[in-house]
C-alpha cells in the first residue's frame, strides 16, 4: 500500500469535482485528501488527490480517471521526482510561560505567527505533510484549539510539467 | 432565424437523422412536446412507463448501428429512468437520454417535480449535461451524440431546463466536435500487434474469448475472419453472442457461470487467450484465483484501457478500434491455418470434452423450456431477433439459440434487469420493422413492463412472447434448491393473472401451451396466422427446470456442476 499523489487537470465545470469523488467512493478507492483550484487558464482546474493503495489499483485509478469525460490530463507525481507541499494552520492556546514556547516551536519548524490575541496564536506552516504531522506531534495536544490544513499539493521537478 | 429551445431540440435530433424517440411527456417537457408536434420527421413512440422508454432506446441501440434516444419529464420521469440508464450503461450501449428539468431560476429550491438529475444519474452515464444557457444547447446535445456514439460507448443524460426551452436563439448545429478532454484511442498500436502475432503463432493451446466488444464495433466479420485463418476455437460471452457464428464448427459454446463444458474447460487450460472486446467478469471466469492457477498469456482487445488488467493480468494490451486491430492482426498473421500437431491435439482434447454433451436434457411429461427454445430456433430459421428479460429463461434461450449473427440476441448482461424483454422488443421493431422478434421470458419478469403491452397495441408492435411459465422466480429457486436447502424463501409467484385473457383484454392474442407436442404447432401458428399480431404464448413449463452446466459463485471455472451429476 503505497502513498501516491495524483494530478489531475480537469475542465473547470461545475460538477467536475464530483466526478471525480463519485469515482472514488463508487470504485472504493481511498482519498486522503484532496485540493483543487483553478490554473492560469481559469478554464482549467487542477486536483491533486493523495491516495494509497497497490500499483494494480493505481493502473485502475488512472485509467478510471482518464475515462471520465472532464478530465484532461492525469499523472500519478510519485512516480518521479517532484516537490510537494502542504499548509497548515493551527490556533493554539498562548498564555503564561506557553506563549513564550509557542513562539519559540513556530521558529524551529519555520511556522508564521499571522494572528494573535491575548490568550491565542495562529501558527501558519507549510511544508512536506510529515513536518506538519511532527509540529503537531511536538506540540502539548491540550494547547491545540483547532487546526486546518490544505491537503497535499505537489509538482513535478525540473521538465516535467503538467499542462496542455 | 431565431427559433425556441424546444425547436433547436428537435432540430438537433433531426441533424443527427434520428427518425424515433421513445418517450412520455410531462410539464418541463412541454415546449418539447409542442415542437415535436409540429414536424413527422422525428416520430414519437408513447410508452406507458418512462423506465420502458429508456429500454426501448437502449434495444433500438443494440439492434442496429445507430443511437438510441428517450425523452421524459423532470422529477419522477427521471427517476423512472435510472433502472434503464443504469443498465445501458453496464452493457456500454450509445444512447441520449433527453429530460426536462424545472425552470433554471428554480433549481435548488425543491420545486415541483425538481431532483438532481445530473447528480441521480451521475454514476451510471457515460457523461451528462445540464444546459444552462439556451446559446449552449444545440453542441451540447452534439457532444452527447458524439460521446455517446465513440469510445466505449454508453449512455448520455442531457438535462434541459424548461425556461431554456421556451428561449429564443440562432440555430447552428456543428459539423464536427472538438473536445480537448475526449479523445479515445483508436488505433491499437503496431508494436503491439505484432507481439500478439507472435503469440498466436506459438500457441499451442489457443482460445479465442470474445464478449459485447465485437458486437456494438461491428468486428463479427474481422473476427470470423481471423479465427478461420488460425483454426483457433472460439467462445462468447453472454453479451458477446452472435459475434461469431454459433453453427460453425469452430465456436464451442457460451463459457462462464451457465457455459458449455467445453468452453470453460478450454478456458481454464488454454495456453494464449486471444481477449476481444470482454472484460473477464465474475460471471466469466469464476473465482478469479482458481483462474490464474493455470499459467498461460493474455493477449487483450478492447477500446476501453480502463476494461484491461481489471481483473486478469494482461500480457499483451491492445488498446483500440476492434475491427481495426482485428483486421491488422489478420493481415500480418503470414502462414495462417494452424494444423500444426499442436493445435490438432488441442482439437483432440476440446472435442473430447464436447462428447460430454453438457446441454443435454432429460424430456419429461411437462414442457421443458430447453424444448422450447429449440423449436424456436427451428420455427424461426435462427433468423429471429430475440429480446430476453433476466433468469433462468434467460440462460435457455442464450444456450439453444445460435445466433449466428450479430445484433440479434437483446439482452441485460451486465444490470441483470428483469422487465427489459418486452420494451426491448419495441425498440427492435423501430430500428428493424420487418423484424420477427421473440421475446423470451418469465411470468416473474414480463410483469415488471407488462404495462408496454399496451404500447404494443397501439403501434402495433406483433413481438411473439415466450413465456417460459414455471411459476417460480426460477433462477432465485436455482439457486434456493442448490445452496439454500431448498428453503424456498419468496421464490414462488402465486396469483398469477391469467396471461391468455390478459393478453386479449390489451386486444393481442393469447395461447396456453401445456403439452410437448403443442410447442411447434403453436410457434408456427404465431410466426405464420398472426405473423402480424402480438402472440402472449404461455408455455407451461416444468416448474423445476434447472440450468447446467453452472460454477456456483466463488468456485473455479472448471469446477462445473452437470445435469448428468445429479
Ligand atoms: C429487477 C430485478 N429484480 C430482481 C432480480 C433478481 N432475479 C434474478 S432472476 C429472478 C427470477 C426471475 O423469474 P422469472 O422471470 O419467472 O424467470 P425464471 O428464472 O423463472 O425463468 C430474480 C428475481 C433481477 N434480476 N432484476
Ligand atoms: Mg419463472
């Protein structure tokens, strides 16, 4: 069972989107997260999909994929090198000696502090999923008020690009 | 010229030479409605039920080489089509369905008769469509015959709002239709082929294994062809019969859960299968893990990438057009018929398991519905178009019948849908109207559509049924006796109507036949004296007829339970 993510270049229609999550839960096939937003062509969306699973249920998510009528484009990233990123933010408790520590956790994990209030931060941090994984980890769980994140976004290294 | 909605509709079916459409009209159909009045080119067939307008679409489809098209209402239209979408969909039939929805300003706020139908009928189309400006509608109902026409056909939903309708606008229908996103593969690739070619020539122990592939590309012809050069056996799925001769000498019967024994055994020890245009589904191959025990090579056709290595792995894919791919393989495939000492012991062995007989059947004082089946293959010279709904009369009439042409066998493969015989037959009757249609059934599923009868009154559709009459959901019974210490839970139909007045009440004729000896003169009374008459023929028939060969589920291919077993 292997973490793949999967781009997907789709018409920017309504309903594209769920296209393709009707693909996922009709087939059984597992999104761990999913984003989209329109490219530089705003006609175009792009997806990109973290899923798992053995290398003959990704051949079919691929093809399955490439079937449904709005999808233009379909890479499976992992395949090859490629850079990958997630944002995260996080609304965590700041007071007496933990606003100092908060402070000092964001600056070790390069995180930004974009919202303050006299008992609260909001941390701001991207990077590789398992760095937001381990701020969380590192954190005390009962300073965490609430956290949201993007769901991966990656891109190809170097000449491989996605695009039409 | 500017001209309405509902015109730009009827001009567009016009365009793409649809001469029927099969359907029930309804308020946010109405502007529709009106402009089909208007013209005779497009002519109109009024079912009774909306779910039978799809199936009859759907068989105009399978009977012929052209689109099928239904029109319905919004609300509970749509939902009484999903039944027939869903199963055009499983069998990849090209189809456009048309239906209203509630005016554009109103979508969303439950208004009367709205539902999502674009979100109802998502997972079970090929593609579909809601217009949302009137300026799109004509190349939307283009791109639905387009894409339901190319590729791995199947059916496409347009869903058309009724202020769209009832909105002015300049008609231009495009010649051809571009779309970046869709575009099928199909040329399969050189490379490829010639791997396959090699293959083939090495085999010792070939089958070809054909399913509906060959029938909706037209590739029956390429593949006789191929087949005859290699001297190879052939087999068809259920979907796939008629795509090879079923009275040539090569073809060893239907393979999979109700196949010949020699199909299955063949099958399973098979050294090259040569795949075209099937899927190796359940129904198929059996318990997919008793299948791979045997190492052999897989040689796989079929336009639809998605379709290979599903469900067996595959050696050597040829994604594409089949009759192409069929025709390149010929072509390059020097040598030819295969005498080889090879392929001849192969013979030997497939001839040897033919000996079994596996469709034989013991004659007994009741009618028995593999009888029937025979005389009307007889009756009918094995020309008949035959419709069938879904059981045990089923697997009968796609064991006795050969079909030896294409397009000739109408049935649910892949849904299962029991109801779809009789609209079935209307639909063939309007793609082929000098037609002598069958439709086999049982008194379990003529009753899910038996209200078309009265569609076949009015278009006078003289469809012959054959109603294999034993009393029981005969196939659910089957399975009851076999698995389920014959608790025969619900399998039993009481109270059935008595079909021969049932019949003449809808003004057809009706026959009871309960004896042997009046199966033939009853056929040949229908196919002659009431050539032009519906004829409701109710065969009673053994009650506890059973189909054989059969794999149960979950067991291997080779792994068959026989009538003589028992
Ligand atoms: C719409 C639908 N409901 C249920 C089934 C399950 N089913 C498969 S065969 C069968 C019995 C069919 O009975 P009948 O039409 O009398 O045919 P027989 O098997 O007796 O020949 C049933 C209930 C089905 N295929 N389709
Ligand atoms: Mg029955």
């Amino acid at each position: 069972m292997l973490r793949h993510i999967i781009s997907i270049l789709i018409e920017n229609e309504s309903g594209a989107l769920s296209r393709v999550a009707g693909l996922f839960s009709a087939r059984g096939y597992n999104i761990e997260s999913l984003t989209v937003a329109p490219t530089e062509d705003p006609s175009l969306s792009r997806m990109t999909i973290l899923t798992s699973g053995s290398d003959e249920v990704l051949e079919q998510i691929t093809k399955q994929l490439n079937k449904l009528v709005d999808v233009v484009k379909v890479v499976d990233l992992s395949e090859a090198a490629h850079v990958e990123r997630e944002l995260m933010l996080i609304k965590v408790r700041a007071t007496g000696k933990d606003r100092e520590e908060m402070k000092r956790m964001a600056d070790i994990f390069r995180g930004r502090i974009i919202d303050v209030t006299e008992s609260t931060y909001v941390i701001e941090l991207t990077g590789a999923s398992s760095k937001l994984d381990s701020f969380i980890a590192a954190l005390d769980a009962g300073l965490i008020l609430e956290t949201v994140r993007t769901g991966v976004c990656g891109i190809g290294r170097g000449d491989r690009i996605l695009k039409i | 010229m500017m001209i309405s909605g509902a015109e730009i509709v009827i001009r567009c079916l016009q365009e793409e030479k649809v001469d029927c459409v099969f359907g029930y009209p309804g308020g946010s159909v109405l502007h529709i409605y009106d402009a089909l009045f208007k013209q005779d080119q497009v002519k109109h067939i009024l079912v009774r039920h909306e779910q039978a307008a799809v199936h009859a679409a759907d068989a105009y489809s399978r009977s012929s080489q052209r689109v099928g098209v239904a029109l319905v209402t919004s609300g509970p239209g749509v939902t009484n089509t999903v039944t027939g979408i869903a199963t055009a969909y499983m069998d990849s039939i090209p189809m456009v369905v048309l239906t209203g929805q509630v005016p554009s300003f109103y979508i969303g706020q439950d208004a009367f008769q709205e539902c999502d139908t674009v979100g109802i009928t998502r997972p079970c189309v090929k593609h579909n469509f809601l217009v949302k400006d009137v300026k799109d509608l004509a190349v939307t109902i283009k791109k639905a015959f387009h894409i339901a026409s190319t590729g791995r056909p199947g059916p496409v939903v347009v869903d058309i709002p009724k202020d769209i309708t009832a909105q002015m606008c300049e008609f231009d229908y495009p010649k051809t239709i571009q779309m970046r996103s869709y575009n099928p593969v199909v040329k399969g690739h050189l490379g490829q082929i010639k791997k396959a070619v090699q293959i083939l020539q090495e085999a010792k122990r070939p089958i070809i294994y054909t399913g509906g592939g060959v029938i909706l590309s037209d590739a029956a012809e390429q593949l006789t062809k191929l087949a005859h050069k290699l001297n190879f056996p052939v087999t068809n799925t259920l979907m796939g019969l008629g795509g090879y001769p079923a009275t040539d000498k090569q073809f060893i019967g239907m393979l999979g859960m109700h196949g010949t024994f020699e199909a299955n055994n063949a099958m399973h020890y098979a050294d090259v299968i040569l795949a075209v245009g099937a899927r190796f589904d359940d129904r198929v191959i059996g318990n997919p893990e008793h299948f791979s025990e045997e190492k052999r090579r897989v040689i796989h056709i079929d336009i639809d990438p998605s379709s290979i290595s599903k469900r067996v792995k595959v050696d050597v894919p040829i994604v594409g057009n089949v009759p192409d791919v069929l025709e390149e393989l010929v072509k390059l495939m020097d040598g030819g018929f295969r005498t080889d000492p090879e392929v001849a012991n192969w013979w030997k062995q497939i001839d040897e398991w033919r000996g079994r007989d596996s469709l034989r059947y013991k004659q007994s004082e009741h009618i028995m519905p593999q009888f029937v089946m025979e005389k009307l293959y007889e009756v009918t010279g094995g020309n008949a178009f035959v419709t069938s709904d879904v059981g045990q009369h089923q697997m009968f009439a796609a064991q006795y019948y050969k079909f030896d042409k294409p397009r000739r066998w109408i049935n649910s493969g892949g849904l299962g849908t029991m109801g779809v015989g009789l609209p079935y037959g209307m639909g063939v009757l309007m793609a082929n109207p000098d037609a002598q249609v069958a439709c086999v059934t049982g008194e379990g599923s003529i009753q899910m559509c038996i209200q078309e009868l009265s569609t076949c009154k009015q278009y006078g559709f003289p469809i012959k049924i054959i109603n294999l009459n034993n009393g029981m959901l005969g196939m659910v019974r089957q399975w009851q006796e076999m698995f389920y210490s014959k608790r025969y839970s619900q399998s039993y139909v009481t109270s059935l109507p008595d079909f021969v007045k049932l019949a003449e009440a809808y003004g057809h004729v009706g026959m009871k036949i309960e004896k042997p000896e009046d199966v033939e003169p009853a056929l040949r009374k229908a196919f002659t004296e009431h050539k032009d008459d519906l004829v409701f023929m109710d065969f009673i028939i053994d009650p506890v007829a059973n189909v054989f060969p059969m794999v149960a589920a979950g067991k291997g291919l080779t792994e068959m339970i026989l009538a003589e077993d028992l």
